[in-house]
C-alpha cells in the first residue's frame, strides 16, 4: 500500500523553487489542488483515533485503514 508510490497533496502551492526542485527530484505525483471538501473525506475525522499509534508494517496500517473506513 504504501510502497506502491506516494501522493503529495500540498496545500500551500505557493512553496519556495528549492522545495519544488527536491519533490521533483522524488518522482512524486503531486495534488497542487485539493478535491472540494467533503465530511466523507476530511482528514482529521480519525486523526484522534489513531494519535500515538505505531504500526510495523504496511500491512498493519491498511488494516487500521481498512478498520477506520468500515466503521
């Protein structure tokens, strides 16, 4: 899940040349624009939830994922 690549959703667009020049060089795929906002996918509905937590594995952070998403 997670090593299959990353998305960056970056918020402040307006970031210096030398920060865009080093999230290019992470072939990253970058979301300058944000989706509309939506309760359903607001982040920090389960951020609370899982504060402190742990995880050892790609694998115990889809389950938690998994978890939260089903209720």
């Amino acid at each position: 899940m997670l090593s299959d690549g990353v998305i960056l959703l970056q918020v402040n667009t307006h970031t210096s040349r030398k920060t865009q020049e080093v999230l290019q060089k992470f072939e990253w795929e970058i979301c300058a624009t944000p989706p509309p906002y939506s309760q359903d996918s607001a982040p920090n509905l389960g951020s609370k939830r899982l504060y402190g937590t742990k995880f050892s594995s790609n694998s115990d952070v889809k389950t938690a994922a998994e978890n939260w998403l089903n209720g």
